[in-house]
C-alpha cells in the first residue's frame, strides 16, 4: 500500500472516532448537567529512507468541555443546578465519584439520593438525611439544607461543592458521574461566589444540537470524500498492474 493510501485511511480513523464522540454528544443533548466532549487532532509527518515526508493524522485526546450549561427552572425543591466551576459528589460502590446532575430525591430513610440512588455528600464525606414528617425544605446557594419540622426551622447539613485542582484528571465514568484522583477534589469554601446550588432547577446539558448534527454532516461527507479517493487510488492500481503484467 503506498503513502497517500495510508494517510487516507489515518484521516479515516481520525474521523470515525470523531463520529462517533459527535453522536454520542447528540444522544445527550437531553441529559441533565452532560458535558459535552470535544478532540484533538495532530498531523505529523513519516520520513522513511530519507525521502520527502508523509502527513498523518493521529487521534491525540478526546477533552471534557467544562463549560457551564444553562439553567432550567423545575420548580422541584429537591432539583439543585450546580452553577460555576464545582461538582455534587456521591458515595457509590467504587469509591466517591462527582457529578453535576442534581435531580436529588429522598430515599426510604429520608437520605438525600442521586439519580442513581447513590448518597448525596457533605463537604466532609457524610450523607445527608431529611428528618421525618418534614414540611418544607430550603436548599442555600452554599448547600446548606434547612427544613421545617413541627413550624420549626433547622439545619440539617450542608451539601458539598468540590473543585478538582486540574479539570484534565477527570473521567468520565457512565451514569453521568465523574472520576478523579482523590487528592485533585478539594471541597469549595462556603463563601466562594464562584461555585453555588441554585434550587428548583437543573443544570442542561453543554451540547448545542443544531451545530452538533451540522458537525456531523460535515464528518460523514468527508469521511466519504476519503472513502472514494481510496478507492480511485485502488482502482488505479489495479489498472496499473493490468497494464503491466499484458504481454507487450
């Protein structure tokens, strides 16, 4: 196979991975607090036997767009949209993992739960429970949690926020939750104004639908662009060989 075969089929590799993080954008255009997923791409060049260089194109990373979604009022208040650069963290089997979707809800014994039914957190790691035959719930830009028990007011906890030191550790982990190093999550002091819970609404998704599936248009037709110079490059080739193995 000669040179421009290979750099058609890099570019062809580079494209369908970038197909596919395209479609899977768009499948959560809808999902509360996705963030969308964006890639790199590098050209470098071959060199072999001293002559002129070859121009592939290599996959280098595919990075999490940490851009703030818009709010959306719910008017649930047990619906918090983290605003600005935190996450919720839950307790989940494997260990404490982060997310931004806050459609939280009570669980049988009253512990605030996550989509998943994993436990909601406080700064300092421990679940929150809402108290028996509570009336009413408020939940501060802070995270801290007050109800009404009996026309009495009380707080009960607050909600954590935390900040990963270096945004590029983070993983994504299924569900819509995050991974990251234990030691690159630091809780979010109560009085930073950068990072607050906003109640009765969610965080949507940072995928923009429109210019995704135009995106993705754009792929599909250079994808096949590629293919049917590929395959023109084949036929040459076989038509070249033809010529030379006749008879002269």
């Amino acid at each position: 196979m000669e040179a421009p075969a290979y750099v058609t089929l890099s570019a062809q590799v580079a494209l369908e991975r970038q197909l596919e993080v395209v479609a899977n954008n768009v499948a959560n255009a809808s999902t509360t607090g996705f963030k969308a997923d964006r890639q790199l791409f590098q050209s470098y060049i071959s060199r072999a036997g001293g002559g002129d260089g070859v121009a592939f194109v290599q996959d280098r990373a595919t990075y999490i767009d940490h851009t703030n979604g818009p709010i959306q009022p719910t008017g649930n208040p047990l619906d918090v949209a983290v605003q600005g650069d935190a996450f919720l963290a839950v307790t989940t089997p494997q260990g404490t993992l982060y997310t931004r979707d806050g459609r939280m809800h009570a669980g049988t014994d009253g512990t605030l739960l996550d989509p998943n039914g994993n436990a909601v957190q406080s700064g300092d790691g421990q679940p929150i429970q809402l108290p028996e035959n509570y009336q009413q719930v408020e939940i501060k830009g802070d995270g801290t949690v007050t109800v009404r028990v009996n026309n009495q007011s009380q707080d009960i906890g607050q909600i954590g926020l935390f900040r990963s030191s270096d945004p590029l550790v983070m993983r994504k982990n299924g569900d819509n939750l995050f991974t990251a190093p234990p030691a690159a999550m630091q809780p979010v002091d109560s009085g930073d104004p950068t990072a607050r819970l906003v109640q009765g609404s969610l965080e949507g998704s940072t995928v923009q639908p429109v210019k995704e599936i135009a995106n993705m248009t754009e792929l599909s037709r250079a994808y096949e662009q590629l293919q049917t110079l590929l395959s023109d490059d084949n036929d040459r080739e076989s038509k070249m060989i033809d010529a030379l193995g006749k008879p002269s």
